[in-house]
C-alpha cells in the first residue's frame, strides 16, 4: 500500500509518474487496484538461457528468505564459503572485522546469538565453533531477481530513476541505507528518490486516507475513464472502492488516536519469510490458510524438493526457527 499511496500522492502535486511493479508477486487484491491505477506489471529476471526465475525455483535453487535480508545474505555467506569472503565469514561468527575493519568488534557485523546457534554450524571447522545448521538453504537472492533485476532494468531500458515508497522506521538494511543517503541519493550507480524516508507508519496510514477521499470523490472515474481510453481496462471493469486493497482490510484509529490496518499490517510475496518470527500469530502464513488454502499448503508442503524426492516447505523452516503455525489436517479444497 505504501507504493500505492505514493503513486497518487505524486499525482496529487502534479507529478505524473509512471508506475511499474512486480504485483504479480502480491496478492490479488493488490494486483487488482494496480490494474485499476494503469501501474505496468513487469515479469521476473531471467537466468542466462534466457528462462525466468520462478519463486519455486529460486527457493529450491538459492533458499528460503527468512530472519531478515541482512541475515539471510549472512547465512548464506556461511553456507558458501570461498577464499574471498573468508573475512566476511570469520567477521559473522566472532565479530571481529580483519584489517579491514580496522581489527575492531564489531556488533552490526556479527550475527545475533539466536541465528548463530541455528546457523552458524556451516563454520564449526574453521572457526571451532558447535553451532547447529539446519538441512534446507537460506537466500535473500529472491528479491534481487524477482523485483529489484526487472525494475532495475525496466528503469535503464526507459533513462528513468525511481521514487519509491520505503520509510526508514521499517528497520532492517533499508533503514541503514536511508539514514546514510537521505530522502534524494544521486550515486555513481543509483540515483533514487524515497519521499516518505522519514516518516512512520502512522503518517503513511494518515495520507494513504487523504489519497482514498480523492479516489472516490472523483479520482476512481477519471482513472476508469483512462484506462478504457488507453485500452488498458476493458468497458465495464469493476473499480475497486478504495485504494485501499482488501489484505489489508480497513484503515482504523486506536483510542490513542494512531492508525492501523484492520487486517494485513504489511505485505509483499506469499512466500517471504523475512520478520515472520517477530509477528503474532495469526501470522502472514496462517492467515493465507485462510485466503487461499490452495497456495498455503503448496508454499508449506510442496514448494521444494529434497536429495531423496521428498517435497517440502515452509512448515520445515518455520519448525527449525521455532515459529508456530496451523497445523492438524491439511485444508481441503472447496
């Protein structure tokens, strides 16, 4: 929604953007009001013979993102040690950052104690460590060729640098680089403009309001009209009511005047496991059990498959860093 609310704000002080997004990624709901606003779908990155990459694939061939980004690429640097980033691996487990770094300790570079003791078993030999690893991999390569590759040269195929729709209150690697690159960063190889970096959740909520009045006293028309016009909505097409897509279900005022969504508090892929551990459950999976049983028990059970032809899911990853989950019979379908 964030992005969404972007889009119109833009429109709103007369900047008429174009929209591009990897929404078939997200949920439908999403996918639909994307539609509605004439935002271009773009489709994943593709290996070198030229095939997509498919969320199946990648999970089955690079891992599962979980934790967070940041843990997940230091997970996975473990899991694949090379003689160039041995540094980086010895920094990971003990903190101490080599003649690089100035041979300090440091806390940002080693990972939590909590992952190490899951995850840190890939250095026992070299670091003489008797940390646990677990028996399926961990990656955050999925973003990278299935949202950031295809916008990225979505952007260089049209001269054009993005706005987008981060806030650094959202933590984790997108904090770090907004805290150091401001709102408007001109790079040797970036150049982006992120609007809302310094604002919260609640302020983005507050607008996301303002932008939702503007739709139905008139905005939802003139981009029906727009896209019948430009051939992109066929006669017909059922606007939808609010900007606001139904994962999310409403936007609603605590007592203490703060703003929150009725449903959905964040979204993105279906199958992205970054900060599942730290959300109450009913949590992302549970609650696509209910949306959509199909896809929960392919996502859960059938994604990948191991050395002897045995299917699995996410309900393995989740068992090992001790999230619970729905379990019991497996939905039907209806």
């Amino acid at each position: 929604m964030d992005s969404i609310t972007l889009f119109l704000f833009l429109k709103s002080i007369g900047i008429d953007a174009p929209g591009i997004s990897v929404s078939s990624l997200e949920d439908t709901s999403i996918q639909r009001m994307h539609r509605a606003l004439g935002i271009e779908r773009l489709g994943a990155a593709k290996d070198d013979e030229g095939v997509p990459w498919t969320k199946p694939r990648i999970l089955q061939e690079f891992g599962f993102p979980v934790i967070s980004k940041e843990t997940a690429k230091k997970i996975e640097a473990l899991a694949n040690p090379t003689e160039k980033n041995k540094g980086y691996r010895h920094a990971i487990v003990t903190g101490q950052t080599g003649e690089r770094g100035g041979f300090k300790i440091s806390k940002k570079m080693k990972m939590a104690q909590k992952w190490l003791k899951k995850f840190g078993g890939y250095a026992n030999e070299v670091e003489g460590t008797n940390y646990d690893k677990p028996d399926f991999r961990v990656s955050a390569k999925c973003c990278y060729y299935l949202k950031e590759k295809p916008c990225d040269d979505w952007a260089k195929e049209h001269s054009s640098v993005p706005f987008i729709g981060i806030m650094a209150s959202e933590g984790g690697l997108r904090a770090k680089g907004l805290m150091v690159n401001g709102c408007n960063y001109f790079g040797v190889h970036i150049t982006r403009s992120a609007p809302f970096a310094i604002f919260y959740r609640n302020d983005l909520l507050r607008l996301a309001q303002e932008m939702d009045k503007k739709w139905k006293e008139g905005w939802k028309e003139e981009f029906y009209q727009k896209g019948v016009r430009e051939g992109y909505l066929p006669e017909g097409y059922e606007m939808p009511e609010s900007i606001v897509p139904e994962i999310y279900g409403e936007i609603a005022e605590r007592e203490d005047g703060s703003l929150y969504t009725t449903k959905a508090q964040r979204t993105g892929c279906s199958m992205c496991g970054f900060g599942i551990h730290l959300e109450k459950p009913p949590h992302r999976f549970d609650q696509l059990r209910e949306r959509n049983p199909k896809e929960w028990r392919f996502w859960m059970y059938e994604c990948c498959t191991d050395e002897n032809g045995q299917k699995y899911g996410w309900a393995k990853v989740l068992e090992y860093i001790g999230v619970p989950y729905e379990k019991g019979e497996k939905p039907q379908e209806e």
